[in-house]
C-alpha cells in the first residue's frame, strides 16, 4: 500500500474585478474577499521531522502570490488586463504561480510535494477548483 499526504493552507485577498462578455451584472466592476486554497501532496515524510512539508512554506508562497493580487482592480493588473479575470483564471494563475515557486524554493523538502489543487471562491457557497492532472500540463494564456 502507497501512503499518501495532502497539505492545504488557505488565505484571502480583496480584490475587484469586471467579468468581460458576462451579460450581466457582475460585467459592472465589483469588489470580492476572495479565499483560496492551495494543496499540495506526497508519498514520504522527512526523516527527521515527519513532516510532508512545513506548513510555513506554504503559508509563506501563498501570501506572497496573493500580494500581487491583494487591493487591486484584477482588469488592470497582468496577466488579467487581458485575460478575464474569472475565478476558474485566478485559480490557474495561482496555480502556475505557486508551481514556479516550489520548483525555485530552496527548502530541499518542496521537491517531494506537488502540487495538487488551487480553489478560489469569490462567496463560501461555490469555488473554482484549478489542477493538472498527471501526465499533462496547463496551457498559459
């Protein structure tokens, strides 16, 4: 049998946004508390502290992806000034983000996690969950 760890660390920003060629109300700009959660997943712990991974790394990626959206109009902030910027979007940009990030990160642990899912959910009712599955890769817009 193959053990199998999942982390998750949540956060949140504040954010507005305008939904292009919507038809509707949310086409006008409004404003969300946006929460996100990011998982990660791996088979072994470390040795030494049995442990997947900190949860302080994660914590510490997640925050510093989310300052890059935190308090600004998404439309006019890259790469959402032109793509939409939905929150199945804000899910694969955090996503890429926060893969760029633990393949650069020097804690020798991230190399035995991988990235499992990012959700986004602009209300707790409903979230847009972003993941690769095996074998495949995301496309950037």
């Amino acid at each position: 049998m193959t053990a199998l760890w999942r982390l998750a660390v949540r956060d949140e920003f504040s954010a507005a946004h305008a939904l292009r060629g919507y038809g509707g109300r949310c086409e006008r700009l409004h404003g969300h508390n946006f929460a996100v959660e990011l998982t990660v997943e791996g088979e072994a712990l470390a040795a030494d502290t049995a442990l997947l991974l900190d949860f302080t790394v994660l914590k510490s990626l997640l925050k510093e992806i989310l300052a890059e959206l935190d308090h600004r109009v998404l439309n006019a902030t890259p790469p959402f000034d032109a793509l939409n910027p939905s929150s199945e979007n804000l899910a694969r940009h955090i996503w890429q983000a926060a893969a760029e990030r633990l393949a650069a990160h020097p804690d020798p642990r991230t190399a035995a996690v991988r990235l499992r899912s990012v959700s986004v959910s602009e209300k707790g009712a409903q979230s847009a969950i972003y993941m690769e599955l095996p074998g495949t890769a995301g496309s950037r817009p």
